[in-house]
C-alpha cells in the first residue's frame, strides 16, 4: 500500500541536476611521474545493465575516446541482474590493477544500499570514485496505443485513471532500485495512486515491452527514450527534473503539470566511473582526466546534450563526496516513499 509523503520532504531529499553539473572540465592534480604500466590489456567496462539503456548508451559513447587515449582495447561488458547489483559485484571483486570499470548509477551507489536487506558489495568500501560521466532526467513516457485506449493525454489523466483503476495500469523500470523505479514509486506515492511495477534487466528490454504495448508506461532515463519519443513510438508526459529538458522543450515537468500532490516532485539520474577499491591512484587520476578531457569536447558535449544528457567529468574527490550526500537523500526517499524490492 501506497503511503502520502510530504512535499516539502521529496523537494528536500531528492538529488537535483545542478549538482551533476558540477565542473565538467574538472581534472585532478597531475599524478607523479612514476606511474604504473597501465595498461598492459584490454580494459573492461562492466555496464550492469542489458544494452540499450542509457548507462550502456554513456559507456559506449565513451570507450573509444579512452581507447584514443592510452591506445588498448575499452571493451564494454553488459552484467545485467538485480538492479544492477550483479554487475557491480563482480567489479568489487575483480583484480584492482585498473583493468576493470564499472560504469556504476545512481541505483548502484545510491539507491540499492537503501533499498536491499542485503547487498553483494559495499558501495563504498569495494570502490574507488573515478569521475562522474553524465547525469540525466528521466521521462514518463507512455505507450500511444494504450493511452489512447485508457484516454490518458496528460499527467493529470494518469493520476485520474490510476487511482480510479488501481492495479490496472503497469509500470516498467530497468529494474529494482534504479531511479527509474523509484521515480515511479514517488509518483505513486505523491498521488495516492498505484500502478503494477514490472522490473527489467535494464531499459532495453524494458522499452522493448513498453512500444509493444505489453507495459503501459515507464519513467525512462531520457537518453534512452529519446529516439522513441521522436519517432512517435512513445508519447512523452512529463520529465522528472526540476526544469526542463534542453532536448525536449516542449515537454514540462512533472511538477508544472502535477498539480498540488507533485508539488517539488523531482527525480534524476547519474553515471558514473569507478574501479575496485586499491586501484593505483596514478591510474585513477589518468582515467578521470581523460575521461573529463573527453567530455568537454564540442562534438561530445553535442552528443550526450543532445540526448539529454548533463556531461560531467569531475574529480574522484568531488564524486566521492556526490556519492555520500546521494546516499543520504535516497535513503530518506526510500523511506518515505515505501519502495520496496518485488
């Protein structure tokens, strides 16, 4: 069952994009000059959800300018499973020579420690912070066909249907404990309605259900449900940031349309870099700088702008820190909403 929550409270304890949007062309100090043999192989990317969503969609975009940069292999692995804590679990466990990456989220080192009873890894302990890649809206997307036949337009027809309908309406994430279900969740909360929540192994998979007509709605990391909603596949509502999005704007916000019970409604997402803890500092400081070089360049600071995404690139100090307080306003929205693993 659904419980209020004060809007004043989600307002206060949601993470806002202006945070993410910290010093894109941030790098650390230099590191010294004896730096390790790295790398000596490949390097793998652990993305630890399906490919097609947004957190492969960032590290894709990414691994052949750090392959440019140091001139071995960036190879991405997708490690789907239960929310994204499979994957980065493996990463807390591999070798920490830099050889492998995880492309971590806001679910992965924010969300899921909240959200689970038990964890695989220890968000903090197992890992070091490489540099923060992008943060993004998310966007409550809906499939045309059902809305048309549920005679859902608007934000406020959602609300009306959902809660004169209760269980009627489903809801797909790419997965338990990511910011797309929470934000669901939330919505669900803020509005006293409820919809059936359908967990993916990623917003591919999940997008693929969503256009087939098998889900009806979804709060889609933007990136990924951008070329859908321009294609007309899917009817976009709403997007979950504080304003709206450069990329979409003529789509308001949750909180512009949601009247009174959205109120400050506001729930983002963020990618990020990091390494299993013990990783030799130089390597980090090597990565984050490359990383940060690559996104501040105008034809990738057009790309992931253009899909809606906020090109970071700070420091392994800086996203630390980001790591810590987002941790901390989850956890409250775990809590006040009432999300729970299903």
């Amino acid at each position: 069952m659904t419980r209020s929550i004060s809007r004043r409270q989600a307002l206060a304890t949601l993470p806002a994009l202006p945070l993410l949007a910290l010093a894109a062309t941030t790098l650390a100090p230099a590191p010294s000059q004896a730096q390790s043999a790295w790398p000596a192989r490949p390097v793998r990317i652990v993305v630890p959800f399906a490919a097609g969503g947004t957190t492969d969609l960032l590290a894709r975009a990414l691994a052949p300018e750090l392959q440019k940069a140091f001139g071995q292999p960036f190879v991405v692995d997708n490690k789907p499973g239960a929310g994204g804590n499979s994957g980065a679990a493996e990463v807390a466990k591999a070798a920490a020579d830099g050889h492998t990456l995880l492309m971590g989220t806001v679910g992965t080192h924010a969300i899921n420690p909240s959200l689970y009873p038990k964890m695989p890894y220890d968000h903090v302990k197992d890992f070091v912070p490489v540099t923060l890649v992008a943060g993004v809206p998310n966007v409550l997307v809906i499939n045309p066909a059902n809305a048309q036949k549920y005679g859902i337009a608007s934000v406020a027809d959602l609300v009306r249907v959902a809660k004169a309908n209760p269980g009627k309406l489903n809801m797909a994430s790419s997965g338990n404990g990511t910011s797309i279900h929470l934000a669901g969740e939330l919505f669900k909360a803020s509005t006293g309605s409820y919809m059936v929540h359908f967990p993916y192994r990623g917003s591919g998979p999940a997008l693929i259900d969503l256009i087939a007509g098998n889900m009806d709605l979804m709060f889609d990391n933007l990136p990924s449900a951008l070329p859908h909603i321009k294609s007309g596949r899917l009817k976009a509502l709403a997007v979950t940031s504080a304003k709206r999005s450069e990329a979409l704007p003529e789509v308001p916000t949750v909180e512009e349309v949601g009247g009174a019970p959205l109120k400050g409604y506001e729930a983002s997402s963020w990618f990020g870099l990091l390494a299993p803890a013990g990783t030799p500092a130089d390597v980090v400081a090597r990565v984050q700088q490359e990383t940060a070089k690559a996104l501040a360049s105008p034809a990738m600071q057009e790309r992931l702008k253009s899909q809606g995404a906020i090109p970071s690139g700070i420091t392994s100090a800086q996203f630390a820190a980001m790591i810590g307080a987002e941790t901390t306003k989850w956890a409250k929205v775990v809590k006040t909403s009432g999300a729970k693993v299903d």
